[in-house]
C-alpha cells in the first residue's frame, strides 16, 4: 500500500425525507456546488411519483429503483503477460450505490426534451419497474463479466 487510507465522510441525511440516500442522490446530481438547485430537482421529480405511483411512498420507489440498478458484478482490466484481459470481480455495496447513483443520473440528463426534474421521475420509475437505459447499462455490465469468466482466476 503506498499511501494512507482515505477517511469516509459522514454523510448528513437529507432534509425533507431524512435518507441518506437521497442526500447521495442530491449530491450525484449536484453541478458546480449548486446544491438548492440539485435538491429542488430531486424533491420535484419525488413530486412526480407521487404523482404518479398513488398507492407507494415517492421513498419507496426510489429505493427499490436503486436496488434494481445496483450491479453485482463488474469487469476491471488486468494486464498480463503483455495481454489485457477484463477480469470479472464483485463489486463492494458502496460501489454498488455510487454507480446506480451515476447510471440513474447520466441517463436522466441524456433524455432530451424534458426537464431534467421529469426524466430524472421517468429513469427512477423506469428503473423501478425493471426497465430503462440505466437497466440495461446493469444488464450490459452483468453480459460483460459473464462473458468473461474464463479470466476470473487472474483476480487479486
């Protein structure tokens, strides 16, 4: 180990629906240090699924969104020998809720012609009924290490 090891910061929990979560969320989506801005966004398109999923808490649905974008496994290039091979490998639960933030927000910000606080209900929703491009970004990465499994013994 070359350098010591960096110390999580604690996380404050989000004002109106004191998650953490959310606050991860909020900060995922955060620009230039404009964090009213990201928060407005994020309680605007929890507005939306209220709108929308009458019977479920806009929490609830944002939740289960992210376990179902969470993936299980991912793939990390390793050279050896001169030859690169993408090495299959588990990926830690705190990776695992940073990149379903990311996906669930890169492809929010790509739906062109809605605001962003629509697209970002439309991806939480699509991802909470198992669909969507940050799915199939989960289902691509699982692909990947699946077909890759003949390199898992070069895992260290």
């Amino acid at each position: 180990m070359r350098r010591r090891r960096i110390t999580k910061r604690e996380l404050t929990p989000d004002v109106k629906y004191n998650s953490e979560l959310v606050a991860r969320l909020i900060n995922t989506l955060m620009r230039n240090g404009k964090k009213t801005v990201a928060q407005s966004i994020v309680y605007g398109a929890f507005d939306v699924i209220k709108s929308k999923k009458k019977d479920m808490e806009p929490l609830e649905v944002f939740i289960q969104a992210v376990e179902n974008v969470k993936p299980k496994l991912e793939v990390k290039s390793r050279r050896v020998g001169g030859a690169t091979y993408q090495v299959p490998l588990d990926v830690p639960a705190e990776r695992q809720v940073a990149l379903a933030m990311r996906w669930i927000v890169t492809y929010s910000q790509a739906k062109k012609g809605k605001s962003m606080m629509q697209s970002l209900a439309s991806e939480l929703l699509d991802a909470f009924d198992n669909t969507g491009s940050s799915i199939k970004k989960k289902d691509d990465t699982h692909k990947m290490a699946q077909a890759n499994k003949a390199f898992a013994h070069y895992r260290w």
